[in-house]
DNA sequence: TGCCAAAAACTAATGGGGTTAGTTATAATG
DNA sequence: CATTATAACTAACCCCATTAGTTTTTGGCA
C-alpha cells in the first residue's frame, strides 16, 4: 500500500546476502533486489550508491563475520586444538554462506581501506594464535600465507563441486590441516637439529 | 575488405582466452570479443553456441594446457622433487593465464563428461606421483585433494592480491609445499610407530 | 491542527550487454 | 559459369544498471 516501504542500507544489505547464499553471488543484480524487496529498481539508489557499493557493503560484512566466528572458535584453546576450532569454522562460514564468501574472494576492491583493515583483522588472530608454537615473525607469517591458503583452497573447491569422488570431506580437511601441522612442527624440529 | 573474415571457433577461443588473460573473465563479453575479430557480435555465433559454449571451450582448454605442463614437469623427476615441479608448474601456469585459471575456477559445468574427465586427468597424474610415498588408496586421494587444495588456494588468494605482506611469496609457496610434504612423511612415520 | 521540508518511492529514458531472425554476399564446388 | 553452403551482415528484442526528474509520504514545527 504505503509507498514508503521502510527500507534502510541495512535491509539491502541482507537481502543481497540472502539472495547471494541462496542464486549465488552473479544473482545479485539491482534488479532481483528489488523484485525481493518489493521496489522499483531505481529505488534501491536512495540506499546504495550501486552494484559496486553494495559488493563492497557484503565484502565488509563478510569479513566482520568471520573474524567473530573465527575469533570466537579460537576463544580459550590453543596449538593445535585452537587451529583445527578455527578451520573448521572458516570451512563451516564458507558453506553457511556460500554467495558472501563468494564475495568476500570476488568482488574485493584493496584499495579501500576499511577491506583492508578487515582483512588484516582476520590474519591478525591467526598469527596471535600461532604464537605458541614459538616461530619467528617471517615464519608466522609464512605459516598463515600457508594456513589461509589451504583453508581457501579447500573450502572453495569443495563448494564449486570439483571434489569429484565419493571420498568423505571432513577426514579430507581434517587431514589436511594435521599434514600441515605436522609439517609445522616437523620442519621446525629439522631446523633445531641441523 | 573481405566480409569474409576466415574465423572459426579456434580463432575466437584464442582470442577469448587473450581478453580473459590481459582484462579478466568478465571482460569476455560477445561485444569485447567482436570487436577484437572485426566483427560485429552476432557474427560470433557461426562458430560458437554462445557465451556458456564459449566458457566450456575455454575452461577445456585450460585444463588440457594445465595437464601437458604439469606433465611435462613432472617427467624425469620423483618424490618431493616431482610434487615441488608440478606446483611450481601450476603456479607458473595461474600466472600465464589469470583470466583462463579464473575460467577454470569460475565457470565449470560438472554436468559436462568431458571436462570432467579432463580435471580428472589431472587428479590422476597427481595420484601417480604420489605412488612412491606408499599411500593406501583412500590416503593417497585424501593426499591429493591436500595438495589442490593448496595449490590452487595459493594461486588464488595471491593472484587476487590478498596476500598483502612484503614478504617473499615465491619463499611462502616453497615453504607450504615443503610443509605438507614433511607432514605427509611425519604422519606416515607416526602411523607405523603406533 | 495544519503546513513544509526531507526523503523515499516512483516513471521515463539512456546505453550496453546477449541473443534470434532474417538478409546479403562470398567462396568453394560442380 | 551457375549453384549452394556459409559467414558475414542489419534489425530487433529483452534484460540489466544507472540517471534525471517527478510524485508522494512522513515527521517536525509553527
């Protein structure tokens, strides 16, 4: 009725995530928001500048997110225990919200200063984490190069399906952040005895 | 001169993956590639079905590409210095080509047989690289999946520009291929200790 | 209570994509 | 040299993002 439907950048914003999980990431057109938000295309102006802001918005949110699932998973464990916590919380963010995280590795512009930051936030922890096991700065920060990595490339190939066989996934991931952690402590050893 | 231009579908791939490579996969429009042929865009559809065909082709390509040279690296050598010359190759190959590897990563129909079978190949070489470590079946395809994971989460993340550190990446990738392959041992040695 | 300004919706229009239908012109074949 | 297949073309349609300009509603203030 009222042509004031109470929209705000907020509700944009998670209607496009909502439409982002469900059609995937290239579903989200000005268009189909305002299918789902019952508006005019051209509306949707008076809220976000356009496509580009708006994969912006999502990006930001995303990475919000995930570093309070991720620090929440790493929250009173550590070593090992608090990698694998946080793995498998990056793997299960990746698989709640597969157009966001679509997004996040997208539609990123590094240029902006507020992604940066974001992004730095989220391989701060992961370094603040690997404390413990008593690798230098360069090694650190190796090792998250390498953890980031690995928990990408696994969470996204198994999200676009080119897992093909009928191999369970979990003991996969699982496995593959103990190789890397083995490895970890492996080469470290290596290194005191030589 | 000639309104007959002498194109066919090879010409228009090999174009279409020299646009993906200097402007990115999105920057391969039916238009970009008309123009770039001297052609007006319905003409395009003589030789190929439309965009999707076209993404087919392309990610088809890929793949057999990727596999020659994974191959060809691979050839000659065993073990660790066969799996760190077929990352270096995949690597190599994601910087050749960023708008065919985004294709590849993007714009995959598992429906299809054929690229099916062609990613598989590549799983298969990887499979027998792996034989020498003496990996059971279900460990040696956990293994691989380890290792894509890995490579392809790399690439991505640094083609991208995520990885934002001045720090060395060809050091970074050396290093997480060795630490998965430490691990891959370690865990080895830990299983027969018990 | 009634008016007024800010803002949120709208319509109309532009430009750029992909694609289809139908036409023209060229090159190869007999 | 005529015929035929085909590769190019033009014209047209639909969908999308975006801008300009207009209408309508709401919230605050006289």
């Amino acid at each position: 009725m009222s042509p004031r439907k109470g929209l705000d950048t907020t509700a944009v914003l998670l209607k496009a995530v909502e439409i982002a999980d469900r059609d995937g990431f290239d579903a989200v057109t000005v268009a189909a928001l305002g299918k789902a938000l019952g508006v005019r295309p051209p509306s949707l102006y008076n809220h976000v500048a356009g496509l580009p802001e708006l994969h912006k918005l999502m990006v930001a949110a995303g990475y919000e997110r995930l570093l309070e699932r991720m620090t929440q998973a790493a929250a009173g464990r550590s070593e090992n225990l608090a990698i694998h916590a946080m793995s498998n919380e990056y793997r299960q963010f990746a698989k709640d919200h597969p157009g966001l995280y679509e997004a996040m590795m997208r539609a990123v512009d590094f240029e902006d200063p507020d992604l940066r930051r974001r992004a730095e936030a989220v391989v701060a922890l992961v370094v603040q984490v690997l404390v413990p096991y008593g690798l230098d700065k360069d090694d650190a920060l190796h090792a998250v190069r390498g953890l980031r990595s690995i928990l990408h490339g696994f969470t996204s190939l198994e999200r676009s399906g080119q897992f093909g066989l009928p191999l369970d996934l979990d003991e996969s991931f699982r496995r593959l952040v103990d190789t890397f952690l083995a490895g970890l402590c492996s080469m470290k050893n290596e290194r005191h005895d030589s």
